[in-house]
C-alpha cells in the first residue's frame, strides 16, 4: 500500500524526529522519492 501526500504530510514531523518505524519510514520515503510536491514541503 503507497501512502498518499495527506499521510505523508502528517507523518513528515515524526518522520523528521526520526520516530517511524522502519516500514512506516520505508514507506514515506518511498513516496518522497516519486512525489516532487511532498520533498518540496
């Protein structure tokens, strides 16, 4: 399952404190890695 911007987005601080779990992390950075809107922000 990808994660959608809406998600990322409201991950993006726990994910800066580095707080993820490693899937949830994989996860987003997957995501950031094709959406030039979320690494923007």
């Amino acid at each position: 399952m990808k994660f959608d911007c809406e998600v990322v987005q409201d991950l993006y601080v726990i994910y800066e404190e580095n707080e993820l779990s490693p899937n949830v992390r994989a996860r987003v950075d997957e995501h950031l890695q094709s959406c030039s809107t979320c690494r923007k922000i």
